[in-house]
C-alpha cells in the first residue's frame, strides 16, 4: 500500500520516501538536522518564525532559537507499507 501525505501522521513499520530536491514549505513532513540530530517532523513556517511539530502531541513543538542550525534533509512525499 502506498500512502501520499496529507495524513497527519505515519503509520509505524512504514518505508518512507523522502525527496531531497523539494523545497520544505509550511506544513511538509521533513527529515530536518537539528544542531547535528536528525529528527522527523512537521515544518512550521510562518514569516521568520520557525519550528518543527512532531505529531504525537506527548512531544512539545520545538520552536528554533538564534544561533540554533537546522537543516532540512528532505521532504517525504509518500510512505509504503508492507501488506499484512
């Protein structure tokens, strides 16, 4: 099964598909580099304010501080998942 985004979240066990030439805009699920740390989460960009969400809301929204570097990796475009 191949799933596009818009879901708001991704299924544990899933392949995901990550495209390194896409530009990251508001709302793209992204593999982002966070002072040296990958992480996987949703993009927040509104003016000069910046964050990453991540969809479990058990975890709290990291908003980007001065001095903080964050990379985007790429942008997931699609996941698969194994049929059970």
């Amino acid at each position: 099964m191949v799933s596009t985004i818009p879901e708001r979240s991704i299924p544990p066990g899933a392949m995901l598909i990550v495209d390194r030439g896409r530009e990251a805009k508001h709302d793209d699920i992204v593999v982002a580099m966070l002072d040296g740390d990958y992480t996987l989460k949703r993009l927040y960009r509104r003016g000069t304010q910046l964050a990453l969400i991540a969809e479990n809301r058990a975890y709290p929204p990291i908003v980007l501080n001065e001095g903080q570097e964050l990379g985007i990796w790429g942008v997931v475009t699609a996941w698969i998942m194994e049929p059970q």
